[in-house]
C-alpha cells in the first residue's frame, strides 16, 4: 500500500467514525425519546459485548496441557475480583491484563 492510499484509507475511516457518531444526533435530537427498541439495546448490549469479549478471551485455552490455564484463571480472578472491589472497570481490565501479561512472560 502506498503512501497515498494510506492517507485515503485513514481518511475514510475517520469521515465513517465521525459520520457515525454525528447521525445519531441528527437522528434522536435531544428532548425526543429514542423508539423502545433503540433503548433496549442500550441496555443489553454492553453486558452482550462483555461476554462476547470474555468467549473470545477464553475460547483458545488449553486446559490439559501445560500451563492448564492458570495464566487465564489467575487474570480472570483478579479481574473480577477487582471489579467487584473497585466497582471501576478500567482499573480492573488493566490489572488483569497487566497481570496475565506478567505470568505469560515469566512462565
């Protein structure tokens, strides 16, 4: 890819990311009520996508070989037992992930 066919490519997408971020502002001004549907899926998809991520994460594991999982057990832990602690999400994605990074590298 050349020079000038990045640009373009970065370009677009940039002008998609923008464009949709702005439509919904122009589709739901403010003071109207978004359709039921449009609420519901504000509702269910963030917990949908978090456990798509979590499938995702583990759906490569391999429990009968060396390491058996440990690494992805010990970093789910932490994850979640921070999260339950903190309540912050952040704090609790980075910690595991910081954590599963440091046992991957040292085992």
């Amino acid at each position: 890819m050349s020079n000038w066919e990045m640009v373009i490519t970065v370009a677009i997408v940039a002008i998609g990311t923008l464009f949709t971020r702005f439509v919904s502002f122009l589709i739901f001004p403010p003071g109207k009520t978004a359709p039921p549907f449009v609420l519901f899926l504000g509702k269910a998809l963030p917990a949908s996508v978090m456990g798509m991520l979590v499938v995702y994460t583990f759906k490569e594991t391999t429990v009968l070989t060396y390491p058996y999982g440990i690494p992805e057990l010990i970093a789910f832990l932490v994850t979640v037992g921070l999260h339950l602690w903190k309540r912050n999400m952040l704090v609790s994605i980075a910690a595991g992930t910081i954590i599963y990074m440091i046992i991957v590298q040292n085992i």
